[in-house]
C-alpha cells in the first residue's frame, strides 16, 4: 500500500461467492470495471466534478452516492470478468502512469499531489474523522496558517 492509500477503505475480492442463488442479489458496492446500468442512473448520481482521473477511492464513493441516491446494486453469481493488469508488465501503459506523467511521480503507485488530494476528498466524504481537520491540512500543507 502506498503513503496515499494508507487507511483507506479498499474493496477485494473474496474467494467466491458459494451460494446457490440463480439470481443476481443485492449487494454494498459497485464495481466500477463490471458496471452496468440505465443512462437515467447518470442524471442521479453524476461524476464528481471535483475528483478528474480517480482510480482509488472510485467505487466506494460511487456505491455510497448510488446508495443515498435510492439505487439499489445488484451482482451476477458468478465470475464473468476480471481485470487483466499482465499489459502493465508488458510495457503497455496503465492508467496511473499516465496521470504520474501529468502530475508527477510517473512509475508506479499513486503518490502524486492530485491522487493525494482525491483521497483526502475520498476520506473526507465518507467520513474518517481525521482526514480533514484544519490541523490536519495544515501539518499536510494543504491549509495556510
């Protein structure tokens, strides 16, 4: 885990589903490479403005403004997808290298000033008590004195 993702809520996946439902069921979290949904859901629950190329803390914040929203998510039973990150070590370029390459700190990780700025957002709106208070932000640089 990076200095950026330190304590932030992260969503794995699990060892599978064993139960015996034929039904997709309701479920916590939306995930975001698995996702779908009607247009309408856009006009309710749009992207945050004030958090361009997030990567960690997007599902969490996505399922909790759904959720408060009065959408309900839905998961199939099975596996039918999973993300295929071997292009990385292939030389191909991933997400994060991109925004590393305009914001700085290119290579891996998140450790960039706007990722850093996007998890406090992430921390702030879910509420961890200790994210965002003045001294917080003025012992991380982010509040003048």
């Amino acid at each position: 885990t990076s200095d950026v993702e330190e304590k932030i809520i992260r969503i794995n996946t699990g060892l599978g589903y064993r139960g015996n439902e034929e039904q997709p069921t309701q479920i916590p979290f939306i995930a975001a490479g698995f996702f779908f949904t009607p247009a309408g859901f856009l006009v309710d629950v749009p992207f945050d403005p004030y958090m361009p190329w997030c990567f960690m803390g997007e599902e969490i914040m996505l399922s909790m403004r759904a959720w408060t929203h009065g959408w309900d998510i839905y998961a199939p039973r099975k596996n039918w997808i999973a993300h295929q990150y071997r292009p990385g070590r292939m030389g191909l370029p991933k997400f994060w290298g991109s925004v590393g390459r305009l914001f700085g700190r290119p290579g891996p990780g998140f450790s960039n000033q706007l990722q850093k700025r996007l998890i406090k957002r992430v921390k702030h709106l879910v509420g961890y008590n200790d994210c965002c208070s003045r001294e917080k932000l003025i012992e991380d640089g982010d509040e003048l004195v």
